[in-house]
C-alpha cells in the first residue's frame, strides 16, 4: 500500500466531510474494502470526537456561507447610491417630468405663508382692533371664521406637498435601479392620506355641531358624549373599508388563519383576555346606562370621588378637587355603589355640638336661638317637612352635653354654593350660641386604659383659666 494511501487515511479520521470523501474515492480502486473498512474501524473508536467536530465544521461552514451571501445582497443595493454625473441628470430629468413646478410653488405658498399672511391682514383690520384684550385672548385666531377657509387650504396644500414628495423619491428609486420602487402606488398613498384628513376634520365638525344643538361644552358633554362615540365608531368602520377597497387588501387568508388558530392558542388567549373583556363589558355598559357622564361628580363606595373627565372603555378617569386625575378601572366601578352629585338637588349640613354642663339651664334658648339664626342667614333652607331641620339636645355624656344640628338646603352638594352655604350655617350657629354668653365645651386628647386615646372634655374652671396661672402651677 502506498504511502499516501496511509496519509490520507489519517488526515479522514480528524473530519466526517473529508471521510465522507475519501470513502468515495476508496471504493474507485482495487483497495478500496480495505481502505473503507480502517477508516469505519477509526471512526468508530472516536466517534464522539468525530460528532462534535462535524458540528462544528458545518455550523461554520454555514455561517461563513450566510455572511457570504448576505454581503452579496446588501452590497449591490448600496452600489446602486453610488451616483455618478450621468446618473444624477437622468434622475433630475425624471423628477422635472412628473412633477410642475408652477404647482409645487402655488402650494408651497399656501403650505407655509398662506396662514400668517392672513393673521397679518387681520391684524390690521378694524374688527380686530374694536375687540378687547379680554376677547382676543378668548378667541384665538386660529378658530375665528376668518380662518377657517385659510387653515383648510393651507392643509390641502401641505398633503399635496406630501404626494409630490412621494412621487419624488419614487421616481429616484426607480431611476437609480430599485425595482421595487416601480410597485409602490403614490395614488393610494394620497387616498390614504385625504381619506385620513377628511375622517377627521368630520370629526371635529361633528362634535362641534353636536355641542352647538345640545347647547353644552366640549370638555363637558355629558351625554351627548354617547352619541358621539356612536358616530365615532360607525364612521371609523367606513373610513376602513374604503381604505381596504383602495388599496385592494384581501382579507380571506388573514381571516383563515384567525379561524385556523390552535385550541390551545385559543385557550391560553382567552385566559389571558379575562380582565380585558370584564373591562370591556364593564365599560359598555357604563357607556350605555344613565349612572353617570363626562362632567358629572360622582363618589364610590370605596371612598373614590371627583368629576368624571372621560368615560372610556377600558377604564373612567376622575379629577379631585386636588386637581390630581385617578383612572378607575370600569370593572371596579360596576361592583360598588356609586353616588351621583351633579343629580342631587338637595344638601345636608350636619353638625355635633357640645356644651359644658354649667350651661344646662341656658340649653333651650340656644336651641331656639340657633333655628332662628340659620332661617334667617339661609332662605334656601328646608323647613316643609320634606326633609328634616333638627336642632336638639341629644346625648347626657360623662362630662358635657350634646347637641345635634341636621338641616337641609335646596343647594346641589357639590360646586362653590354648597361651601357658602355651609359656611353661612355655621356662622349662624356661632352667633346664636355666643348671643348668650356661652361657649363651646373645650376638647383634649386623653388616654384610655386599653392603651388607646379619646376626646375628653375639659372643666369649664380649667378651661378658662389664666395662662400664667397654668404656668405656674406647673
């Protein structure tokens, strides 16, 4: 046997590809069996060593081919920007072809001076100069009549801006060689973009349309708000399928797939969607009910109140009187009690008042004395029997005497009236009481034997005591 015959032996027992081949040429000659069968002998030996380099054999092989072939694609791309003086009058000459440059002036104008050329004008007409500070800052410009025709041009002239330089970076894509490029359609680009626009200057016209016949504000629609979103939603879904019948989207294998979905796909999905579809449901039928709207204040059973700024789908987001916004999930708000202040017509101002029990024999008159006074300082005060107006001694405590105060006004409890109000009533009680020489009983924090604290009256005598007095005993 010959010497290379040896070598080659050995260099095919390091390689399952150079095995693979030398294998091959063996069988080709007359020493082919027993050259097969010392390289199977050798690789069975080490096969283990043999497995772990042919792995690593191919997997770099493979790498180095993928780097190979991903090179040869990006670098023809790149070269096709490498533009020459030839190349770029050719795209220069496109560019002048498909586009006009009498129009791309005229919209550029509208585009970007067509606005502040009209504020200028307006500026030195004589309505603007008959308006007040107060109104020129009330009515931007921006929303005054003579504006709107202005803003509409200069948006039309802005898209159209748009579709030129679609058309533009077409034409140098196609030009410099991008195939691609010649598939892209820049007139379902601009029915995308004006079907965009006019969906939502409709839109705004609605809701201000809507506002104007209800005869309510803008950030507080109430339930206007609902047939807003109805209209919303309806003209969102044509707006879609016209975008659909534009650009010529086929919908039937996306649709299969969806309905070809796994079950356990579906399982786990529909474990997942638990919370969303609560929130959901939860805030459609918030949306759908007559328990509240934009604008109305409410409070909850846990505590939470303020005043609705947006009933959504998903969740409700209150504004206290901090001004700090809280979202409330919808499905927490379906299983409490909720209270709705702006439908409330009727107000309660209750009071606890306490009296030392050297002031016993004066407690009658100080009752009529209070009722007097809070009929007086506050006509809107209920006093029919259809609600209660209590002014009574109540309680004989270990040492003082209390007395409940519970009127009712014909004041909604929420909004600036309901504090003067209230404000008004205990203004009254303080006059009617000190009418008589009286003061209130003095409270003081005292402990309890159970570790705890409570409210503790102190003695009239020690109450009124000096301070240097006080002082001194110490």
């Amino acid at each position: 046997m010959k010497l290379s015959t040896f070598l080659m032996m050995g260099i095919a027992c390091f390689s399952s590809v150079e095995t693979n081949a030398f294998l091959t040429a063996a069988n080709n000659n007359p020493t082919g069996s027993i050259i097969a069968g010392a390289v199977s002998t050798r690789r069975s030996v080490v096969s283990g060593r043999t497995h772990a380099e042919t792995s690593t054999s191919l997997h770099a092989l493979t790498k180095k081919t993928r780097a190979v072939t991903l090179a040869g694609n990006i670098w023809p791309a790149v070269q096709k920007f490498k533009i020459g003086p030839t190349k770029a009058k050719e795209i220069v000459r496109a560019i002048i072809a498909v586009t006009h440059r009498e129009d791309v002036l005229l919209f550029f104008f509208f585009a970007f001076l067509g606005r502040p050329l009209a504020k200028f004008i307006f500026e030195r007409s004589e309505q603007f100069e008959g308006m007040t500070e107060k109104e020129r800052k009330r009515k931007p410009l921006y929303i005054l009549k003579q504006f709107g025709v202005t803003n509409i041009i200069t948006q039309i002239a802005r898209i159209e801006l748009s579709v030129y330089a679609a058309d533009v970076i077409k034409t140098t894509l196609s030009t410099i060689g991008f195939q691609c490029a010649n598939a892209w359609s820049v007139t379902n680009f601009a029915k995308t973009i004006y079907t965009v626009w006019v969906v939502k200057k409709f839109l705004a016209f609605k809701q201000i349309l809507l506002c104007r016949i209800n005869k309510v504000s803008i950030d507080d629609m109430g339930r206007v708000e609902l047939l807003d979103k109805i209209i919303n939603g309806v003209t969102v879904a044509i707006a879609a399928l016209l975008l659909l019948d534009f650009l010529a989207i086929k919908t039937g294998k996306a649709l299969s797939g969806v309905f070809a979905f796994g079950s356990i796909g579906t399982l786990a999905f529909t474990l997942a969607s638990q919370g969303l579809v609560k929130e959901l449901l939860s805030g459609f039928a918030l949306n759908f009910s007559d328990k509240m709207y934009v604008g109305d204040n409410v409070k909850f059973g846990d505590g939470t109140s303020g005043k609705v700024i947006k009933l959504g789908w998903m969740e409700t987001i209150l504004k206290g009187s901090d001004d700090i916004h809280q979202s409330v999930p919808n499905g927490a708000i379906q299983g409490q009690k909720m209270s709705n202040l702006s439908r409330l017509t009727r107000c309660q101002v209750a009071q606890t008042l306490r009296f030392d029990y050297a002031d016993a024999d004066k407690i009658p008159d100080i009752l009529d004395s209070i009722r007097s006074e809070i009929k007086r300082s506050c006509p809107k005060v209920i006093t029919d029997s259809t609600s209660p107006f209590r002014v009574f001694l109540t309680n004989f405590n270990e040492d003082h005497l209390e007395v409940m105060v519970d009127t009712h006004y014909r004041i909604a409890p929420i909004g600036d009236a309901y504090w003067i109000n209230r404000q008004n009533v205990l203004q009254a009680i303080m006059r009617a009481v000190k009418s008589h020489n009286v003061e209130f009983a003095t409270l003081c924090v005292a402990p309890t034997f159970d570790s705890g604290t409570e409210w503790k009256v102190i003695p009239k005598a020690k109450s009124r005591e000096p301070k240097n007095e006080k002082n001194s005993s110490k």
